[in-house]
C-alpha cells in the first residue's frame, strides 16, 4: 500500500535524507537551472511543496513530487516540476491528492513540464498535451 503525503516546510529537514538523491537526479535534466539545495532552499521558505509516496510495505520513499504554486494574470495553478521514484502504477493514482489540495490554495488547474510519456500516463486522469517546452542552451553561458 502507498500513500501521498505533503511534507510542511518545518519537516523538510527530516526527510530530506530520503529524498535528496532522487530530486538531485531529477535537477540533471534541468540543464543547470536549479540543484537539490535550491529547492530545499525554497520548500523551506514555502514557495515549493514536497510530496513523498510512502511505500508502507517497505517503510521506504518510492517516489518524491515537487509542486509550486504559478499564479498569472487571470488564473492561479498548481505547477509540477518533478515527479521521480519507481513502481509508477502503485502511486500514480496519487496525483488526485496533489489536485485536491491545489482545488484548496485556489487554484484552477495543473500544469507540468515532462518528458512526453507523461502525456500518455495522465491522459486516463484526464489531463491534456497542449505545449511541448524545446530548449536550447546558449554555448557561451
């Protein structure tokens, strides 16, 4: 069995043994825009929130989402910028957990930036692909 759990800012401390290798792992393919320290940095000020999916069977992290808050002119919605761990159909079914509380803070829609499976695997949750982000680094920066 698995569970969703949202970690508050004053407890990133403690778990963050747990996951700090997985986020570090998931910050390679940012192409140098943030490390595992930026974002315990910002989880402890409260300007990204921390999800870890506990596998109770093997009292273990099995996967970890990082989430903040992006709030435009006209709309406010709950943005994921990881979701990394193992065994994806155990917990996957958790991003309801991730939409209710967005639903919560006001928000009225998710967002995320991923690797194109992703678009396959939220469809049946009802999520749509609407943008593809393409990248390019500069040689001199």
């Amino acid at each position: 069995m698995t569970c969703l759990v949202g970690i508050p800012s004053k407890n990133i401390d403690q778990v963050w043994p747990l996951i700090e290798e997985r986020i570090e792992e998931a910050c390679l393919t940012s192409r140098g825009k943030e490390k595992a320290f930026d974002i315990r940095r910002s989880a402890h000020h409260g300007e990204k929130q921390i999800w870890v999916v506990w596998d109770e069977e093997a009292k273990d992290v099995l996967a970890v989402v990082v989430t903040e808050l992006a709030v435009y002119p006209r709309k406010r919605v709950c943005r994921i910028n990881i979701c990394v761990g193992d065994e994806r159909e155990r917990w996957q079914h958790h991003i309801a957990v991730i939409e209710a509380w967005a639903r919560e803070k006001g928000c009225r829609g998710m967002e995320l930036f991923a690797r194109p499976g992703w678009s396959r695997v939220l469809k049946p949750f009802g999520y749509d692909t609407t943008h593809h982000m393409v990248e390019k680094e500069f040689e001199d920066a």
